[in-house]
C-alpha cells in the first residue's frame, strides 16, 4: 500500500465519520424538538384539566344556588312551624333531585338480605320470628353512583337466638 492510498482510505472515514456526527447531531436536535413539544404539551394538558375542574365547580354550585335560595326562604319562615317543615322537605327534594340526574341512587336496604356489597353490619339483633340476615334498621342511608357504590349502608341485622338453631 502506498501513501496514496492509504490518504484516501482516511479521508474516506475521515467523511463518514463526519456523516455519522452529523447524522448524530440530527437526530439529538430532533429529539430535543420532540422533548420540548411533549413538555409544552404536558403543561397544555395539566392547564385544560385545571380549567375543565373549575368549571364542573362552577356547573355544580350553579346548581346548588336554587337549594340556597330555599335554605333562606325555609329560615325566613322558621317562626311558622309548617311553612319552615315544608321548605326543608323542599330543600332535601331539590337537592337530592339534582344529585340523582347526576347518577346517584339509594341503595333500598330494609327487609332485605343482607349483602356485605352493599350493607355494613352495625348492629345485630335477635329476632327469632323472622329469617335471620334481614336488614331490620336502616341506621345510616347508603348511596351508589353511576351504578358504584358511593357509601354503603349502616345497618342494623336480624340473627335466630342460639336456642332456636
């Protein structure tokens, strides 16, 4: 081999060399583009979750405002005891109303089996005329929703006395 070509063989890789930085470099800047626009696009997507929970805060005391109204009507006449039991009756139908067009729902627990999906066992009493697990008292109302159970039932239990099994 001669000096020739051996000059040759190294500018050769001396070019690729240069290629491969620059193909390098490329690639780095690319990434780093991709880097920022991923970052602007995590913040643009962290600002429209904070603005879409403000709203529903806005929609849901919106809604509230006309239970308000009825709370200040009902005190205007708590010195006449029937107008006063109307309005809170008014009130709890208003506002349970509103919240069961937005998915909740009572879960029905008296005189029913108990299930433990459903109920919390509070209170356990004996009823030897009646099958035993029945929901005899509803101490604390359980809610589902959108078909989930939001809070389950406080419930009070039938059981068979231990001279009757």
């Amino acid at each position: 081999m001669n000096k020739a070509t051996i000059n040759g063989k190294e500018k050769k890789n001396a070019e690729k060399i240069q290629e491969t930085e620059n193909t390098l470099n490329e690639y780095k800047e690319h990434l780093q583009r991709l880097q920022a626009e991923f970052d602007n696009y995590r913040k643009r997507v962290e600002k429209e979750k904070e603005e879409l929970c403000k709203i529903a805060g806005h929609e849901i005391i919106y809604k509230l405002l006309g239970i308000l109204d009825s709370f200040e009507f009902a005190l205007q006449s708590k010195d006449k005891n029937q107008d006063f039991v109307k309005g809170i009756e008014l009130i709890y139908s208003q506002l349970y109303s509103m919240l069961e067009k937005d998915g909740l729902k009572k879960i029905e627990s008296l005189n029913k089996k108990f299930d433990a999906d459903y109920h919390e066992v509070l209170l356990i009493e004996e009823h030897n005329d009646m099958e035993e697990d029945i929901v005899i008292e509803e101490l604390q109302k359980g809610y589902m929703l959108n078909e989930k159970v939001l809070r389950h039932a406080k419930v009070k239990i039938s059981k068979k006395s231990k001279e009757e099994k």
